[in-house]
C-alpha cells in the first residue's frame, strides 16, 4: 500500500516522513488539496531507479543497433572475452 501524506506534513513531520522513505524502502506521495502533487524517497531510491532506467536506455539502443544491422555476439564469445580481460 503506497504512503500517501498531506503536504502539510512535509513542514510539519519531514523526519517521519524520511524514515518511511528509507525504512519501507518505497515512495510517500504527497497531496496538496487532495490531488497528487509530489514524490518524496530515499536517495538510494532514487539512484536504483535512475540506474535502471539507464540501462533500459542501453538495451534500447543496442536493440535499435541490431534492428540496423550491426553486427552481435553470441554469448559464447562474449563469455570468451570477458574471460581473456579477466585474466
């Protein structure tokens, strides 16, 4: 179930509102006038879903890579490489 907090308690309640976020692990939502205004989490939090959407980035331009043709590798060379760097 998502946290959901008044605005209000931004001012007046943060500490308890930052334990959420690093305790639960998850998002407190945050209403101002009823209807959803902001989103307040963890740095860590954060920097997870930065990171992820970083890598879907990644794995979108290398899919539009191999829809244009270039070449792959299978994963038993990429193994074989990885292998030879890590000596």
């Amino acid at each position: 179930m998502p946290a959901i907090r008044p605005i209000s308690d931004l001012r007046n309640r943060a500490r308890e509102i930052a334990r959420v976020c690093h305790t639960s692990n998850r998002p407190v939502f945050i209403t101002r006038n009823g209807e959803s205004d902001l989103v307040v989490m963890s740095q860590a939090h954060y920097n997870r879903l930065v990171a992820r959407l970083e890598l879907y980035q990644r794995l979108e331009e290398a899919e539009h890579q191999v829809r244009r043709g270039r070449k792959t590798l299978g994963h038993q060379e990429v193994m074989r490489k990885l292998r030879a760097k890590l000596g």
